[in-house]
C-alpha cells in the first residue's frame, strides 16, 4: 500500500471530529469499536453537533447515535472558549468562510494543539494556510489506523470503508483513492460514487 493512516505517529494527540466524521462512524455500524481501538481522545464542538439537529429522521438517529457516544464517553463535547471563539469569527467571515461546525472544529484544534478531523477539502486547506505544518487527518484515517485493524481484523475493517462510502458517500482524498480500491476490491469500488475520478475509475476497471 502507498498510503497508511497520518495518524500513525501521533498517538495520544487529542481529534476534533467534524460532523463528516460523526456521519462516517454511524454510518459504518462499528463506531464504538474503532473509536475504542484508537489510542486518542476524540472531541466535537457542540456548534458541530447542533448541525445534525434537523427534523428528518436519518438525522434524528444521527443525533441519537451520537448521544449515545457522549454518554459513554467516547466522544466529548466542548464549547468555545474566549480564544476559541476569536479564531473561529474569523473562519465564519469573509469570502473562504467556513459552516459554523468546520469553524469551530478549526478553532478548538489551533487554539489547543489538537487534530482536526476533516473530510471537506475547503476546511483542509483552509486549515492549512492557517498552520501549514499541521497534519489534518480525515475519517479514512481513523478507519485506517493500524490500532483498528489490529482490533477488528483486516476483513472487518476493510467492510467498514466499504460500508461507509455506501450509506454515507464518505469523501475520498485523490491521495487515498488507490489504497481503498485495493482494499475494497474493484468490483466494490465501481459502486462507490465518493471515490475521486469516479466515472473515469468505471471505465477503467
């Protein structure tokens, strides 16, 4: 494989989840599981979690699910604090600005030295020009942590990714793209519309 988990040398750092990344671990149906394999702490801001406060039941049992990771404590919510709040007005404004959940994932991650986990390519690179030497895992990388596969077993894991990109269409960096169609399998991957170069995979495979 050309491509692991970046977080694979960071163990301990704290992970600011994004709303992507709570949508990708209901969707694969083993959260619990690899939140409990990761050797982090995972956090969300509760401006992140008000976003799946809509009124269509997939969001309810979105929230639901969420719920019950906070009651277990596997996923913590935080507010901003005076700090917090100051970088995240400013990634709230003007013409890059980002959603409330993205901003607020960016603030708590520099202002605290934690990792935000980002699956939008906007919020990447805006995190990126903020702190060009930070490493900005996506919910891939948690799927691909080698604590993960340790845990639940290569078969296990592999199922997970492909799960996700089916019921939640989870993102696909260009960088990742070669490795999870080596793991799902090609015939698999046809049906993953997330996948970068989507249509032009299908001609090709």
């Amino acid at each position: 494989m050309t491509y692991s988990s970046c977080l694979t040398d960071w163990s301990g750092t704290h992970l600011v989840l994004d709303t992507s990344a709570v949508i990708n671990l209901y969707a694969c149906g083993r959260a619990n599981d690899i939140i409990d394999a990761l050797p982090h702490a995972c956090l969300m801001p509760k401006i992140a979690a008000k976003e799946l406060e809509a009124a269509n039941a997939e969001a309810r049992e979105q929230l639901s699910f969420l719920s019950s990771l906070v009651s277990t404590s596997r996923i913590q919510l935080i507010d901003l604090n005076e700090s917090c709040f100051v970088h995240y007005e400013r990634f709230v404004s003007g013409s890059r600005s980002l959603d409330d959940g993205e901003a607020a994932v960016l603030a708590i991650a520099l202002e605290h030295g934690f990792l935000p986990v980002l699956d939008e390519r906007k919020a990447r690179h805006r995190v990126l020009d903020e702190k060009p030497n930070i490493i900005v895992p996506s919910t891939i990388d948690l799927f691909l942590h080698p604590t993960v596969f340790q845990s639940l077993g290569s078969e296990a894991s592999v199922d997970i990714i492909y799960t996700a990109l089916q019921k939640a269409n989870m993102s696909v960096l260009p960088e990742q793209r070669d490795t999870v169609i080596a793991l799902i399998g090609k015939e698999r991957a046809k049906t993953c519309q997330s996948l970068p170069r989507f249509k032009s995979l299908c001609q090709t495979i």
